[in-house]
C-alpha cells in the first residue's frame, strides 16, 4: 500500500486566522502524527468494512467485493458540546412519535401538498399512492420509521438548529458507526500525544439498533419463514453500509434478507389475496427501503407500479407513503407554523423542544420572506422537495430562481421552500479523501438515528439510536457524503 499522500490546502494561512483558538486538536498535530495516523486509519478502514465502491473503478456500483475504496473520514472527531448532544438525543423519540402522529393526519398530509402537488410531479405520484390507499381503506398496523434527523449549531445564536428530518433511507447507520470505531481505535493509540481521551467519543450504537428495530418488527409480523427485502438502486456505490445492516440482521437475530431494485421488483413481486407480497417464493415481512426517494429511481410506470404493489401489500414498510410524505421539506416548513405542533403533540415541554430546534421555514406564498430573500439570499437556502443531496439552491442564485419562478407564475413558487440559512462555527479538520488528507476549514452536521415501531397502541421501540457526523470544508453548500461534499465523522464530547 502506497503511502498517504498530503494535499496542502492553500489558504491555511488565511483559514487559520479567521478561526478563534478554541484549542481544536487539529491545530497542533505535528505533520509525521498526521501521516503516521493516515496510515493507521486507511489500514482499518480497509481491514473493517469502511469502505464504499470507488467511483474510479467499473461495477463498483454493482458487483461487491470489485473497486472498493476507504469511506472520506476525518481523521479526527469534532469537538461537540456535551449539552447539544443530550439535547439531539432527548429530541430523538419526540420526533419519532411526531412523524407517526403526523402520518395519521391524511387530511393534514394531502392538504398542505396541494399546491406542491401542481408543480412537482414527484411529490405528485407519492400524493397519488397515498390517495389511492385511502380509497381502498388501508392500514398501516404494524409502523416501523428509520429515522435521522440533522442538526448545526448556529454560529450567532448558539442554538442547534433541524437542517430536516428524513424518513426514507437514511444513510450511513452502518458506516458511521465504523468511523466512531476508527475514532476511538486511533485516540486509544495516538490519545497520549494528541492530548485527547478516546471515551469522549460517544459508542455509536447506529448499526446494531437499526437492526434490533427492523428485527422487531419482522417479529410483529409473526411469519417465522419470511424475510427482510431491501429496495435498493441498481447502481449503488454506497452499497456496503446497507450491506453492513443487512450482515448484522442475519448474524446477531437470524433474519434473511434480500436486495431487489424497483424494476425487479414490478417484475418479481406478486401480493396475494391476504396481502402477503412474495416475491421469489418467499414472504415479505419488512420492506426496507434504501431507494425510491428521487425521481431518477422511477425511469419508468414500471418502478411506480412497483412502488403501488408494496404499499398495498401486509409487509411493514420502512417507511409507508404516509411516513415517506411526513419527511418532505414542505411538511417541515408546515410544521414550523404557529400552532400546528400542538395539533400532534400534547406534552407541553416536548413541543417547546422541538420548536426550539426549528430554524426560520417559510412558504414561498410568504411575500415578505419571499421579498427578504431577494434582498440577502445568503441569508438563506431555497429548498425543492428532493432527497439525497446537491438540490437546494443557495446565494445570488436564490435570487435569479425566485424570478425565474414568479415570472412563470406564482404557482412555481410552491415547489419550493425557503429556510434560514445556518451559519456553522467553521474548525480546522483533516479531510481524507482517496487515501489523501488535507486541513482545511470545515463546519459539522450532526444526525441522530432514531427508530419508531409500533403495532397498533403498543409501542414497541422508540428511541434514539446512535448518530452520524458529517464534516465538509466551509466553503461548501451541500452536504453529502455520497454526493462527494463531505467527509464522515464522530464527535468528540467538550
Ligand atoms: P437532502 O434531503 O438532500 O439531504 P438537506 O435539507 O439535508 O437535503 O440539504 C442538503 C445539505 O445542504 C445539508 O446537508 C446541509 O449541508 C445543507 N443545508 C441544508 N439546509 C441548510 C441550511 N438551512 N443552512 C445551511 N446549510 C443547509
Ligand atoms: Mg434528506
Ligand atoms: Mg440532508
């Protein structure tokens, strides 16, 4: 193995001195330590699965064990706020059990997408399913929701502020638990020189919980024969994360499970008269889905009626159409309007939780919002209803998009959001990308999983479960670590 290789970021010099010395363990590791701790981090990385298919290499995507390379990591956890991270775990459950809520609330769904609906023909089709299974009556006994909420602290106010909450897919349970690993691997080892305590970073329990949920749940379903079946896409770099999930489900609770994409699943997939969905001869207890939240998943009818065929089905849905619809931008924006939390929650303190994580949302029928906007748009980021990272629109160009919008008619508008821009104390972190690391001045984003089960009035699981972290340069909008923005990490607790 070639030796890691350093990138110098050239404007150091300039970073360093817009940032307070906080003492950030990044700013005085001397460069034979980086290297040294590079080396060790890539040899366990490669040795423990943190790893994700390199875009390099062909069928990287498809075929396992072809063109992996280490998962972009910090060398080093974040320094994060004890209090913050009680403060993200405590809202954990209290948003699982709002979603559920939520979900509930056809009305309230079906309602506040109206408008959306006209103008996004993606939230369009999901509204679509989610009407079609009123009309048929079904129900969702057995619920089972894989959460992740993100959070930043905002640099002005001190405050940790909701960046969303999503409800399909959530990434990197598997991975960002590895990274934790590696974290506390490395401080067991360097922690002497560094000045740092490996205990500080927090156990990542991400993995192990997201499988004792989906465990859970398929013993709801009671059918001892039946599997797990994950929605995945044909191509998915990303694809050892959910295989991470899927090795603990067998080895620690015995539980089979199986990868099909939504074509195959149009194609393969049969429900029978009780609801059972089969699919190459077996049962389906849990449908787990690590695909179908962006248009690119549904090329063709043929994915929709894929989509159509499960959600009719008895298999528990993680997550239902109503679970999927509760975690779109524009219900999170409906959300933040006064008065509409206390409609799905009754406890008092656990409202005042929630809204004091909400950052300005707003409804781009808002003319004043809409109008301030256009005056500082970095002040703020425009937000269509997409998953999956690099789609929101941030500086002059949310100026240029709003009057591309209101020329073509105020109803363009309601695709969108619009929601305070977060401002991010930025600290300097090693970045470790394709083997090569390089400091740079970079901002966090906090996530903690959380998983929801429930099977009518008795619920089952409702906890938080572990979080991710995820650094990026400062200079970056977007976010994702698939998306090739940020880099995975942990926290190291101040
Ligand atoms: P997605 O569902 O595509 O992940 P997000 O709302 O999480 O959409 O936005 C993607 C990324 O954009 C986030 O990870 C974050 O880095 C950045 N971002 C989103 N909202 C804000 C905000 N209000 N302030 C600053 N950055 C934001
Ligand atoms: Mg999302
Ligand atoms: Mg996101």
């Amino acid at each position: 193995m070639e030796p890691p290789r350093c990138v110098e970021s050239t404007d150091i010099q300039e970073a360093e001195n817009e940032i307070p010395a906080a003492g950030h363990p990044a700013r005085s590791v001397p460069p034979e330590l980086v290297e040294k701790m590079v080396y060790d981090a890539l040899v366990w990385s490669s040795l423990h699965g943190l790893v994700v298919g390199d875009r390099r290499a062909q069928s990287s995507g498809s075929v396992p064990g072809v063109g992996l390379v280490h998962a972009p990591f910090a060398l080093l956890p974040m320094p994060f706020p004890k209090s913050y991270w009680r403060q993200a775990c405590e809202l954990a459950p209290i948003f699982n059990e709002l979603v559920d809520r939520v979900s509930l609330d056809a009305d309230f769904l079906q309602n506040s997408l109206s408008r959306t609906k006209k103008v996004d023909g993606f939230t369009s089709r999901l509204l679509d399913i989610h009407s079609k299974m009123l009309e048929i009556k079904k129900t969702e006994d057995i619920r089972l929701g894989l959460h992740r909420s993100d959070y930043m602290m905002d640099a002005e106010t001190n405050l940790l502020l909701q960046i969303e909450f999503n409800t399909i897919s959530s990434s990197f349970p598997g991975l960002s638990s590895l990274v934790s690993e590696l974290h506390r691997n490395l401080l067991n080892k360097y922690g002497n020189d560094l000045g740092l305590d490996s205990k500080r970073v927090p156990g990542n329990t991400a993995i192990s919980r997201f499988a004792e949920a989906l465990a859970k749940a398929w013993n709801e379903y009671n059918n001892s024969s039946a599997i797990v079946m994950v929605v995945v896409q044909s191509e998915e770099r990303n694809m050892y994360d959910q295989h991470w999930l899927c090795a603990v489900l067998k080895e620690i609770h015995g539980i089979t499970s199986i990868r099909k994409t939504l074509s195959e699943i149009d194609v393969q997939g049969q429900v029978l008269p009780d609801g059972t969905l089969i699919i190459d001869g077996q049962a389906v207890a849990v449908i787990y889905f690590r695909a179908g939240y962006s248009p690119n998943d549904y090329p063709s009818e043929a994915e929709w009626s894929a989509r159509v065929l499960m959600e009719k089905s008895s298999a528990i849905k993680c997550p239902s159409i109503s679970y999927h619809l509760v975690g779109t931008k524009k219900i999170q924006q409906e959300l933040a309007k006064p008065n509409v939390l206390e409609r799905f929650l009754d406890n008092e303190d656990d409202i005042a939780k929630v809204r004091k994580c909400f950052a300005g949302l707003w409804s781009l029928d808002d003319t004043d919002a809409v109008k301030s906007a256009m005056e500082k748009p970095d002040l703020f980021v425009l937000k269509p209803q997409r998953e999956g990272g690099g789609n929101n629109i941030y500086g002059d160009t949310v100026r240029e998009t709003l009057i591309k919008l209101q020329k073509k008619g105020t109803e363009e508008l309601a695709a969108y959001i619009l929601m305070q821009r977060i401002f991010p104390t930025a600290s300097l972190a090693f970045l470790v990308r394709e083997g090569i690391w390089h400091l740079d001045n970079a901002i966090s984003e906090l996530g903690i999983y959380g998983a929801y089960l429930r099977n009518k009035d008795k619920v089952i699981m409702n906890d938080q479960c572990g979080y991710l972290m995820r650094t990026k340069v400062s200079s970056s909008n977007e976010g994702g670590v698939a998306a090739g923005f940020a880099v995975l990490d942990s926290i190291y607790l101040t």
